[in-house]
C-alpha cells in the first residue's frame, strides 16, 4: 500500500498502449503539469501512440516499439542506462510493459492495486495505488496523480493538434451543413456492429439533415467494413476511412456534432474535444471503458451478456470481466436512434 510519498523531482510513465488508454493518461498528465509543472516527466510509450501525442508539451517521449521483439527492451535498457527516477508509474498490468519496467530504474515503483495487477503486475512494484470501487479507467489512472499529492479534477484535455489538422477536416468535409462521425471498426471484428445496421443509422442521421462521415485506420478490417456500410446505405456517405492520420482524425472529431463508435480509440479520441459519443458495448463494461463524459448515453448490452454467462451482475464479478462470442448483434437500431435523438 501507499505511504507519505514525497513530490518526486523526476517521474517516469510507463503506458505503451493503446489510443484511448493514453487518452485518459494524457488527462492524469496534465493534472500534474498544473499542480506540479516543476516535475521532469519522462512517458515510455508505443509508437503508434506516440504519433498522436509527440507535440505534448514539458513531456520527454520515449519509444518502446514492441514490433521489434526483444530488440526493443535492449533499446529501452540502453536508452535508459545511468538514468533515475524518483518515481516510475507503471500503468499497464501487462506482463511485456512490466519486463519493460525492469529497465527503468526508480526508487519507487508504483503499480496498481493486487485486484487489478493483472499478469503478476504487483511483483514488479514496490508500491500499489488506493483500491478502488468499479473505477472507469480513467479514474485508476488518476489514482496514480494522487499518490504523489496531486489533488485531481474533473478530466480536462489540451490535446497536440492545430490549424493544419483543422484545415484538413474543413477541406475534407462539405461545410454547408453539421456532420456526424461514424467510427465503426474496433481491433477485433467482433466487437464490431454490423455494416447493415451502421447503414441504417447513416440514413437516419441523413434524414435529420446531417453529412455522415466514415472514418477509421488503413488496415484491411477498417477499410472493408467501410464499404460494406456504403454498399448498404441509400445515401451518400463521405469516406476518410484510411484518409487521415491520427491529428487529423482528432480535427475531424473536434468538428463532427455526434461520433458513433465501438469499444475503440476513437471513442475516447472525441471525449478529449468535448464531443458527445455513443458508444456501442457488449463485451466490454462501458461503466468501466466507455466514453468518459457520455457513460448514459451507450447502447450496451453488456450487462445482459455478463449476466447470461455469469449467472451475476456486473457488479458482483471481477470489474474487467468481458462477455464473450459473437454478441454485437444484440445491438439494435432503435438503440441507438434513441441515442441520437438524445444527443441531437
């Protein structure tokens, strides 16, 4: 457990992953920057993630690019070497991040608490954050700044993007009319809705006068799934799917007026510029990973899936408890129109 931890002079993150966990880390950050701006931070983090956050301000990044195998600890170790830090958080209870830790040298190693240091996380700390009660994540995050003293707010986000991205989105995107932002592919193609279902939405946001634009990474999953919502849809649907880099992406959200997304970065993505999301649950809980300022306002079915496989609410079982199989289905339209309506 935590004791009196004095104000460290020197902090070192380690979060490698993934987009909108290092979004709800960047809203931590910067609660310390505030309170404490004299502290030198120093974030090892994966290099997809460091493409969005790189212009951060006071914030030294280092790469750990887990493509790389074992190459990337002896990097690490190298890049590390006669260095200290006063405090290391090691926010990720991943058995990789924590073989990471071991080549960062901290007087004290803050890890999470026994229930959440998953992988054997706690063997590699020397101190655990605060227990807590079914936290969102970002809440387990935030419970790191507390254990230096830092007395946290309300989650406020200055993210590293400017009038080059905003440009982009205004050029790419008809401005004579207010767009909504469909997000629809997660890493794994189960936690997906289906493109038939996606499609409805688009033209029901159509009819309520709105652009509809598509956006999501290159990688095949991505790419397909967007022109199967297009071959569905009976309206014209404007596609930045694979278009955009990260900062660009994070421009078109800041504009967009509503963004409809699964359990995926872009979801957390908008949180961090104010735009309301509705996200789509039903494997993971979305009291624990949905958008942080739009928890009512998810179509989730989660907590019925957990139940049926369970026999116990959400509540009564470990709090990263997933539902599991082909269940995103469940989902349906009206769902999500009662979101939309909600939110528009």
């Amino acid at each position: 457990m935590l004791g009196q931890i004095p104000t460290p002079k020197s902090l070192c993150i380690l979060r490698l992953s993934a987009i909108g966990d290092v979004c709800h880390a960047v809203a931590m950050v910067q609660q310390i920057q505030k309170q404490y701006p004299e502290i030198a931070i120093t974030w090892v983090l994966g290099k997809v993630e460091h493409m969005l956050l790189k212009d951060l301000p006071g914030i030294e990044f280092i790469i750990f690019d887990k493509s790389k195998g074992t190459a990337a600890f002896k990097e690490l170790k190298a890049v590390m070497k006669g260095r200290k830090f006063d405090v290391l958080f090691h926010m990720q209870a991943a058995l990789r991040a924590s073989i990471a830790s071991l080549c960062i040298s901290a007087k004290i190693k803050i890890g999470f608490d026994r229930a959440r240091a998953r992988e054997g996380q706690w063997l590699f700390t020397n101190k655990k954050i605060a227990a807590q009660e079914q936290p969102h994540v970002l809440e387990g995050f935030m419970a790191f700044a507390n254990a230096i003293g830092v007395k946290t707010e309300a989650p406020h986000w200055l993210m590293p993007f400017g009038e080059s991205e905003r440009a982009f989105a205004k050029d790419s995107i008809p401005q004579d009319k207010f767009y909504v932002v469909i997000s629809a592919a997660a890493s794994k193609a189960e936690r997906n809705w289906q493109p038939e279902k996606y499609a409805q939405a688009a033209e029901y946001l159509s009819e309520k006068g709105y652009h509809v634009v598509l956006c999501g990474g290159p990688g095949a999953l991505e790419v397909n799934l967007g022109e199967d919502i297009i071959k569905h849809a009976n309206v014209e649907l404007i596609n930045l799917v694979g278009k955009t880099n990260l900062k660009q992406l994070m421009a078109v959200l800041e504009s967009a007026k509503l963004v409809i997304a699964p359990d995926t970065g872009p979801t957390h993505m908008a949180t961090t510029v104010e735009t309301p999301v509705i996200g789509l649950y039903a494997h993971s809980n979305p009291k624990r990973t949905g958008p942080y300022t739009c928890q009512n306002n998810v179509a989730s079915v989660y907590e019925e899936c957990v139940l049926e496989q369970r026999g116990k609410p959400s509540t009564q079982l470990p709090w990263n408890t997933r539902a599991k199989g082909e269940l995103m289905h469940r989902i349906s339209f009206e769902m999500v129109k009662e979101q939309i309506d909600n939110l528009l």
